[in-house]
C-alpha cells in the first residue's frame, strides 16, 4: 500500500513513516482496492497531531489521534481505522 506522509512543524522521520507503513498495512486485510492513504503529522502545542486519511473500496475513512509521542498516534491511527474498515467490511459480509 501506497502512503503519502505530509510533516508539519516537524521534521521527517525515516523511522516513523516505517513504523507507519508497518501498522498500516494491516489494514489490507479487510479493503480490496486502497486508492489513496494519506497521513499529516502536525505539531501543534508540543503535541503530535497525527491524521490518516484512506480511500478504498468507494468508502472514505478518516481518522485523528494526539499525543506527545509519534509512535502512541500511530497505534492510535491503527486501532480507530481498523475498526472503520472492519465494521464495514464485516456489514457487507453478513449481506
């Protein structure tokens, strides 16, 4: 899966998008198509502003997580788009 990291106010760490992609891609266990997954790191009052944006299967997921710590936002991201997609994908599943 293809990820597009936006960094602002911070600069670019090698380590985290790594850390990212590796959470991430467990998200393809429940989308076919992923069209577009987009993720901003944004520091804002010494706290990390982590978003990730996805697009797969027509459906369009978003999700938001803070903390201090960069590697806390990104499990955060994981478990709130995870559960999005599962939902989903378990709803047209059971159809």
């Amino acid at each position: 899966m293809k990820i597009k990291y936006t960094w602002k106010h911070l600069d670019r760490s090698e380590a985290a998008e790594q850390y990212s992609n590796e959470k991430l891609e467990r998200v393809t266990k429940y989308v076919q198509k992923v069209i577009t997954c987009d993720v901003t790191f944004e520091s804002i009052h010494g706290e990390i502003h982590a978003n990730l944006n996805l697009n797969a299967d027509g459906n369009h997921f978003n999700a938001h997580n803070q903390n201090k710590d960069i590697y806390v936002c990104v499990d955060g991201l994981e478990d709130k788009i995870l559960s999005q997609v599962s939902k989903l994908h378990d709803k047209k599943s059971h159809h």
